[in-house]
C-alpha cells in the first residue's frame, strides 16, 4: 500500500482514481469534492448522474441492480484504466417498526443499503486488487448501534454495513485493501431536509435536532466527506474502523 506521500499527482497518469456510490447529492457529493481536493479522479454513480458536480464524473447506476453496478463498473476502467478507491455510500431511508414493512419493503431497503454494498466492492475487487493503495470507504451510521424507535429497518441495515466493514477489513487485508467507515449522527444534506418536512414544525424539529448534538448543530455534508476522503486516501495504517463523525451526538444515551 503506497504511504500518502507516495500517492500519485493529479496530473501523473497514475492518479487514484475513486467511485463514489450516490455521489450526486449530500455526503457522497462532499465526499467527491474531498476526494478531488487531494489529486484524486471520481467517478460518481448514481440514479441522477446529471446532478453530479464537475469535475466528478457522473455514471448512472442503480446499486440495488447487479447489472447495472457491473457495467457501471466497466464504463469507469474503461474511462480512467484503474479503481483505486470505493465509496459505498449510496443509501435509501426507512421508517416505522417491525410491523410496519413487509418482507418486500425488508427486502428492497436491504438490496440497497447493503447488498448494494457489497454489489459495487465486489465488482471492483479486480481493480483493487491491482491498486498500490486500495480501500473502500462504507457510510455507515450512528443508528447502527443506537435503538432510536421506529427506525427498525434502517437501523438494521446499517447495524449489517458496520459488520461487514469488519468483516471485509479482516478479508482484505492481506491484499492491501483497506475497508473502514463512517459514522454520520444527523447531517445537513436533502435527505434530512426530507426526513424534517414530515415533522408538524419543521423548523422548530430542526432547531431541536441541532440542539441535541453537543456540538450544538448538525454535522455538515462536507465534514462527512472529509472524513471519507482521509480514510480512503490517507489513512494508510487504518483498516475495520468505523470512524463517528456526528458531533459528539454518540456520546449521549439517545
Ligand atoms: P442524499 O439523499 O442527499 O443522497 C443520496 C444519493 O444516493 C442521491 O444522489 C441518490 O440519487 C443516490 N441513490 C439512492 N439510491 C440509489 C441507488 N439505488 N443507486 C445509486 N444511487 C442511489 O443522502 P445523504 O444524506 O447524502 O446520505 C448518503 C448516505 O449517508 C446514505 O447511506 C445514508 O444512509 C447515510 N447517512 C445519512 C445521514 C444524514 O443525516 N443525512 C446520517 C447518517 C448516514
């Protein structure tokens, strides 16, 4: 695995080149403009890859669909000749308890939030495998080991994508490939503007919100994406970590 001061320029034919799963919006956004910052090429995969910002590359891709990730795949080796790095960071919402989804609404949340997971780092294990400084990068949450109510769904889905980063991490070590995660609490992105609008006082939930995170505010989508981007392009002598970044909110019973 090369150190950090050994990682290629942006200008070098060997610059790192990353795919960014749901780069166009939010945490996956920040974590592409991150990424760029340091010399790295992106390719952001997404359902909307006309929303994504230059000079990330937008790819359309459905993470929920092997297909779709495989030629996704395909289009960014045959664009940039090599993926060094992989954000799994696509991920959809979730509400209500057990008894409120179905085995299909289980199931359709799952395909995504983890087999998608699994999905993209599957098909660019080859390429990894060929990287001198491989990793993967997962979004994992805080809710992965909080039992915030009516959350069920979600919270599982991301209890199983802290798991296997560890698993994975232990899997691929050996190869050079890093694999660890970040932790998010509440952050500033469209998807907490969403989850907020369903809230009777928007403004007042938003301002209660902010004010349970001991920093006294929600974390900011770029703060997420830096985090993403030192674990997959500096950390080199990290692997099965699975870092907060969420104002301390982890801190606190919730
Ligand atoms: P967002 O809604 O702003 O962005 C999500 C992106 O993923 C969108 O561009 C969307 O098009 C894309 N996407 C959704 N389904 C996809 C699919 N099947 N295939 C490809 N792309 C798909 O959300 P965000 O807040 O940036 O969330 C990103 C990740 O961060 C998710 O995994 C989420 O669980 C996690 N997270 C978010 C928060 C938060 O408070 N915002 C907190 C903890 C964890």
């Amino acid at each position: 695995m090369a150190a950090n001061s050994e990682a290629p320029t942006p200008d070098s034919p060997d610059a790192l080149v990353a795919v960014v799963s749901g780069g166009a919006s939010g945490i996956g956004a920040a974590a592409a403009a991150a990424l760029i910052a340091r010399g790295v090429h992106v390719a952001a995969l997404d359902l909307n890859p006309d929303e994504v910002a230059a000079p990330a590359v937008g790819i359309a891709c459905d993470v929920s669909d092997d297909a779709s990730v495989r030629a996704a795949v395909e289009q960014v080796v045959q664009r940039f000749g090599r993926i060094d790095v992989v954000v799994n960071n696509a991920g959809i919402a979730a509400q209500g308890g057990i008894d409120d989804n179905d085995d299909a609404e289980w199931l359709r949340v799952l395909n995504v939030n983890v087999v998608g997971m699994v999905r993209l780092a599957r098909a660019a294990l080859p390429h990894l495998r060929k990287s001198p400084a491989a990793a993967i990068v997962n979004t994992c949450s805080i809710f992965a080991w909080t039992g915030v109510p009516k959350r069920t769904l979600y919270s599982a889905s991301k209890g199983a994508v802290y798991s296997l980063t560890l698993a994975m991490a232990a899997d691929h070590a050996r190869e050079g490939i890093r694999v660890n995660a970040v932790a998010p609490g509440a952050v500033d992105t469209p998807w907490i503007t969403r989850v907020l609008a369903m809230a009777p006082d928007p403004q007042a939930a938003r301002a209660a919100l902010d004010d349970r995170h001991p920093i006294g505010r929600l974390t900011r989508p770029e703060e997420v994406g830096e985090a993403i981007a030192y674990l997959a392009a500096s950390a080199t002598g990290t692997t099965g970590t699975v870092l907060s970044v969420d104002g301390g909110i982890h801190t606190l019973r919730l």
